[in-house]
C-alpha cells in the first residue's frame, strides 16, 4: 500500500439546535469533506425533535417541542 504525504487540514463544526456539521478544509481552503447530523431525523430515538418560531420582532426565537 503506498503511503500518502500528511495534509495540511482545519475542521470546522457547527453547533445548532437541529444539527450538527463539520466541514475539512486544505490549505487552500478547499472543502474536501462535509457531514452533518440531523438531530430529529438521524437520531429519532432521542425524541429531540425540535421547531423554531421566529418571533413577528424577528429577534426572538422560540423552540417548540413537536
């Protein structure tokens, strides 16, 4: 098997209320990979099913339980 050269990369994580996402990027700031989780879709057996409602202000932000 032939050894690959380390590459120089940087993860970014998002942290939300509905998701979580990571995105690699090189050097050169080239998106080499990207996933995300779901909560309420990937993980329904956590019941962390959410809905925001954006409040008529559009500074206030309510979740919701479904």
């Amino acid at each position: 098997m032939a050894e690959h050269a380390p590459r120089r990369c940087c993860l970014g994580w998002d942290f939300s209320t509905q998701q979580v996402k990571v995105v690699a990027v090189d050097a050169e700031l080239n998106v080499f990979y990207e996933e995300s989780v779901h909560f309420d879709r990937d993980l329904p057996e956590f019941g962390a099913t959410l809905e925001a409602h954006v409040e008529h202000d559009r500074a206030t932000i309510n979740l919701v339980p479904e």
